[in-house]
C-alpha cells in the first residue's frame, strides 16, 4: 500500500479489493494529526537494502544446515542438478505470481490469499491461509528443534551432564530467545535483528567451509573424491530429497509479507531473483564442499554439529543459534497475521479504522500459539525428516501448485500451448514428488520414533 497522508473521508472513499478485509490484520497504521485533521499514516516502510536483509535472513536459515544431508541423500551429482533445475522453476513461478500482483489495483498491499482468493475461488483464498499457517509454524518447529539439538551438545561438549540429560533448560532457554521479539507488530522493524542474524549466519557457513577445507587440505587427492562423488546418482532417494531442498528457499512464505514492508513493492521481483540467484551459489558450493569432506554416511542432520568440539567453534555454533532465533518472529508473524484475520478474532481485536482495541486477546493469541509450537518441537525427534515434511507438503503448493494455477487462470487464455504445457508438468512433478516425499517422511519418523 502506498504511502496515504489525506482526510479521513479521502481514506473511506479508497476502493477495497474483492475478498480484502476491511480491517487489518496487524495494525499497518499510526495516528496522527495534519491541520487539525486526524488522519491515518502509514508506519515506516523498509528500503531495498532494508527488504533485501528481511528477505535474505528469512531465505538463509535453518534449512542450508540441512542440505548437505540433503544432497547426499539421492547422490552428490543427482543432488546438484536437482537443486538447480528447482531453484529456477521456483522462480519462474514466483515470479508469475509477483507479476499478477504487480498488475492488480491497489497492488502493493494485497496479499497472496486475496490474489488467490480474486482469481481461484474463495476456497483458494482458504488453502492459501491454511498453508502459510502451517508452512511458518512448521519453520518456527524447526528453529526450536535446531536449537534444541544444539543446546544439548553444547552442554554435553561442555561435560555438563545435568543440562545435558534434560530438556527443561533447553526449553527455558528458547522461551529467553524467541519469545520476546515474537511481539513486535512492523515486520520493518525485524531489519536489524534480520541484518545481525544474517551476519551470524554467514560467520557460521563460512566457519564450516572452512574446517571442511582443511579436511581436504589433508587429503591426497581430493579433486578425484569430488569426481567420484559427482557420479553417484540415485533417483529413488528424490523423495528425502525434495522437500529438504525445497525448505531451503524458507523465505516463500514471508514473501509477499515482505513486498508490503517495502516503499516500492513492485521492486520484489528484482530482490526475489538476486536473493534466489545468492542463495542458490552458495547452498550448492555449501552442499558440494561439505559432502566431499565429511566421512561418507557420517553427515549429521545438522552439518555445522559436524565441528570439533572446541571452544571457538562451540562460538561460532552459539552465534548461529542465536541468529536463528532472531529470525523466529519474523517467521512467526505470518501465521499470527493470519489468526487475527479471522472474523471471530478480527472484530474483537480491531475497530473499523484498523486500530487495535484488545492488546491483552492480541498478546494471549500468540501465546497460544506459540504454547503449541513448542510442544511440537519438544516433541518431534528428527529435524532433517521434519524438515522434508513441511517442504514437501507446504512449501510444494505454494511454491510450485498454486503459482501455476494463478497464471493460467490470470493468463491462460493468452498463453502459448507449449508454455501452458510446461506450467503444468511443473505442477504436476512438484505435485508427485511433494507426496512422495510427505509419506516417506512420516514413514522414516515413525522408524525414527520405534528405534
């Protein structure tokens, strides 16, 4: 939504898009006063640079710790195709998607449930919802769970073998961490949390780089490991595979989130292809230099778990849990946008202008939610299964289905048989691949679970 600073009956006259709720969501205005005038202004929106960092640090996550495992899983050599060929479908159908949005009146605040909801359906509008809902609590699982692992070999590394053998002080730690933040409203605000985990991140990646070529410094001849390695190749593994590689991308689901933070939405196509383009370089040069240098079916679920126990790599291993965590509210906040949309919370939490009147029912609802998400993590035992799980379920529609749908309904007509074609074989594979790779998660955790 573009910058508003006007009369009141200006603002009540501004048309609403079809299936737009009148009241929003997370409070996207501040009040003030212009000659006299109350209006409504809109809160500070972000740079590029500022979108850049919230979009990158959602991208670079929890998910990359997982793809060397990832890419081991089908082969090294299946596994780089692979991600190649899904980096830049998941793309092209974003890109698709932006673009319809780009296209709509009053684009730069719509949302993808009510660009599907526009064009598909109401029920569109409804899956589109429910999948971002469990897409970003699901991400939300996996940072509790990445922490909660890391926590417990920090203590073990440490010999602490009360703090070790519990989970309590895990738990009353990510409380510490993640809880806080959870309650800021302006996703603009997450710039500087986004920039310091981002920095965190990249500390991390490069530390494991790194230790992983000093590995292979020791090593005879290490070029003839990475030929024998990008050799190997079996597609009956895809399915461990896709959703992995897939959640590596985890910024899909604060995408268009995002593009509404920014001062000019429309500039997100050209952040979008950047970030994919870094992230895709750098996943796979992660991925390739990890499985050469770690011991054949020794690669842990969590690769940087791989580094030696000593104090300034249990550092950079801390400084990774703690960027993680930073990123949790932003991963959070838009599946508590999504609560307080509903009509039920909606009319009890925001009068007619927008403005919140229920602070206490705003804050009890995330707490709620967050009550249930760290359950499931403290539950859960497997972080690469889970973590396939939700890729291949959640991230796969969004992604990849949905995106196909919009433009061929949008579109279809105009478009070329052959494009048409190929929209849809994208569909489709992802469609396949996402259920086979949902149930060969569940039965692998339920394995997990029984050993």
């Amino acid at each position: 939504m573009s910058r508003i600073l006007g009369d009141s009956a200006s603002l009540s006259q501004a048309p609403l898009l079809r299936n737009q709720n009148p009241y929003p969501s997370i409070s996207s205005y501040y009040s003030t006063v212009v000659n006299n005038v109350k209006v409504k202004a809109e809160k500070t929106k972000s740079t590029d640079i500022q979108a850049f960092f919230n979009l990158f640090s959602a991208f670079v996550g929890i998910g990359v710790l997982s793809l060397p495992k990832g890419f081991s899983t089908p082969g090294l050599g299946l596994g780089v195709i692979g991600f190649i060929i899904l980096a830049i479908l998941c793309y092209v159908v974003l890109y698709l998607n932006l673009k319809i949005a780009d296209d709509q009146p009053g684009a730069e605040g719509i949302s993808l449930r009510q660009l599907a909801g526009q064009h598909l359906g109401r029920w569109a509008g409804i899956s589109v919802e429910v999948a971002i809902f469990f897409m970003q609590a699901g991400i939300c699982i996996g940072i509790l769970l990445f922490t909660d692992e890391f926590l417990t070999y920090a203590f073990c590394a440490f010999e602490q073998e009360t703090l070790c053998s519990t989970h309590l002080y895990n738990l009353l730690i990510c409380i510490v961490l993640v809880v806080p933040l959870s309650f800021v409203n302006n996703l603009h605000f997450f710039y500087i949390p986004s920039l310091i985990a981002t920095v965190l991140y990249l500390i991390g990646i490069g530390t494991q780089t790194y230790y992983n070529f000093t590995l292979l410094h020791s090593r005879e001849d290490p070029w003839s490991d990475l030929k024998t390695n990008l050799k190997e190749f079996d597609p009956t593994q895809l399915p461990l595979f896709f959703g992995v590689a897939i959640f590596g991308f985890e910024g899909i689901g604060v995408l268009f989130g995002l593009r509404k933070s920014m001062e000019a939405p429309r500039r997100m196509k050209s952040l979008l292809g950047f970030n994919m383009l870094t992230c895709t370089i750098l996943y796979i040069f992660f991925s390739i230099v990890s499985v050469i240098a770690l011991p054949k079916g020794e690669i842990p679920e969590i690769v940087l778990l791989s580094l030696p126990k000593e104090t300034f790599y249990l550092v950079v291993q801390t400084a990774y849990a703690i960027g993680v965590a930073m990123a949790y509210p932003l991963q959070l906040a838009p599946s508590v946008r999504i609560v307080e949309q509903h009509p039920y919370f909606q009319k009890k939490l925001f009068d007619p202008d927008g403005r919140i009147k229920n602070r206490f029912l705003r804050y009890a609802i995330r707490i709620v939610l967050q009550i249930i998400i760290f359950t499931a993590a403290f539950t859960l035992q497997s972080f690469f299964l889970f973590l396939n799980l939700i890729g291949s379920c959640f991230f796969t529609y969004l992604a990849f289905i949905l995106p196909v749908m919009l433009y061929q309904k949008v579109h279809g007509k105009k478009t070329h048989i052959l494009r048409t074609i190929f929209h849809w074989l994208i569909a489709l594979t992802a469609l396949v691949l996402g259920l086979l790779g949902a149930i060969e998660s569940v039965k692998a955790m339920i394995d997990y679970e029984n050993e």
